[in-house]
C-alpha cells in the first residue's frame, strides 16, 4: 500500500489535469482517432496514469530499501 496509494492519488491528479487539456474524442494514436467510448478514454488514461505512478513509487521504495 506504500507503492499504491500515492500511485493512485496521482493518477486521479493527472487524470484530472489532463483531460481538463485534451478532449478525449479528440487523442490520435498512429494516426487514427480512439474508437473508444468517452468513459473508455477516461478509464485507459486514469489506468495508465496509475501504472506510471505504481512504477515511480515502487523504484523509489526499492532505491530507498537499498539505500539502507
């Protein structure tokens, strides 16, 4: 939960932040509109968003446990 929590606190951040700055009909991957659902953009950015958060935090804790 030390890895996760602040994971998924920064994931509601960024979720928020971002599609406040990018229409989710709007995102092009290799060149060709998301044929996704508007909910389904929210719920692949926000997951997205929580594994690079769950990424940073866990090579923070493993830096810090080494350190010691």
């Amino acid at each position: 939960m030390i890895v996760l929590w602040p994971a998924f606190l920064m994931a509601c951040a960024a979720t928020g932040l971002f599609f406040s700055l990018v229409d989710p009909m709007e995102l092009i991957v290799l060149d060709q509109r998301l044929q996704v659902h508007i909910t389904g953009a929210y719920t692949i950015g926000f997951f997205a968003f929580w594994l690079l958060g769950i990424l940073s935090s866990g090579l923070t804790a493993l830096l810090v446990q080494k350190a010691h």
